[in-house]
C-alpha cells in the first residue's frame, strides 16, 4: 500500500507540473494502473476495470487520459504481436524501459528488469555516431506455464 501511495503521489505531481488536474476521472484511471500494474492492460480493459468503480465513466475520457498519462511519460503505450496497445507504468527513474517475455501460446507478458543491452547501446554510439535515448525489446516465445502443459499432454499422449 505504501508504494501505491508514493506511485500515486509522484502521478499527480507530474501531472500538476504539466498543467492538468487530477479530476475523479483521471484518479479512478490511475488507481486501476497502479493496482494492475504488472498486467499490461488494453485501453478497454481499463475502462471496464475504471467503469465498475464508476459507471459515469466514458470510454473518451479513459482514452484522453491514458493519452495525456503517455505523453508525460508516466505510461508507456506498447503494441506486441496481437496489435492491441497496452499500457505499462513507467514509474522508474531508469534510463530505458524494462524488457518483456511474450509467450506465443497464451499470451501473456512477462517484465525483465534487468537492462542487458548496456554494452550493446555503447557500442551502437561508439561504431555509428548514434545517440541512443532509449530502446524496446521484447522476447518472443513459450512461458513456463505453457512448457509445462506442453510437457504434461505429451506425457498424455506418449502414457
């Protein structure tokens, strides 16, 4: 809870800074972005997830916030292989954004946090004159789950 309240605390001075109240509206997105954090909603998900809290809610209006939430960079808008954006909190004061495991079977998404292409970003700027500012990456494969239902129907057909 305590860093719900910070997260929280640190959205509505960014938003503040910029210009923009924190309207009900606005707070009831919020509150569903922190409180699913890890789970990479779609903008509909969302609205579903702000409109039970709200029923006075308009899909309009969670879409103009997760626009304004994208362009103060509190959320990024992410596209994997399904061509649904989603939205991913970007509360770290890191340089870049994490990284994400996408299994192939069920979809599901997976963060790695550890920034792995350091050395690669340090090469790119050395060998191409090119100023990196930030990079996306994303793993395409089979979870853990997924392997382990694999392995189990296998054993089912092979029993």
């Amino acid at each position: 809870m305590k860093k719900l309240d910070s997260s929280f605390k640190l959205i509505k001075e960014k938003l503040h800074k910029a210009g923009f109240k924190l309207t009900p509206q606005r707070e009831l997105t919020v509150e569903v972005l922190l409180e699913k954090e890890k789970d990479h909603l779609s903008a509909e998900e969302i609205y579903l997830l702000v409109k039970a809290k709200n029923t006075g809610i308009g899909l309009a209006t969670v879409y103009r916030t997760l626009e304004i939430l994208t362009e103060l960079q509190i959320i990024n808008k992410l596209t994997f292989q399904d061509g649904i954006a989603r939205y991913d909190l970007n509360m770290g004061s890191d340089k870049h954004q994490h990284h994400h495991l996408l299994c192939l079977k069920c979809g599901s998404i997976e963060e790695v946090k550890q920034d792995m292409l350091f050395e690669i970003e340090k090469e790119i700027e050395r060998d191409y004159h090119f100023l990196v500012k930030d990079h996306r990456l994303t793993f395409h494969g089979i979870c853990r789950n997924c392997a382990e239902q694999d392995k189990e129907e296998e054993g089912d057909v092979n029993g």
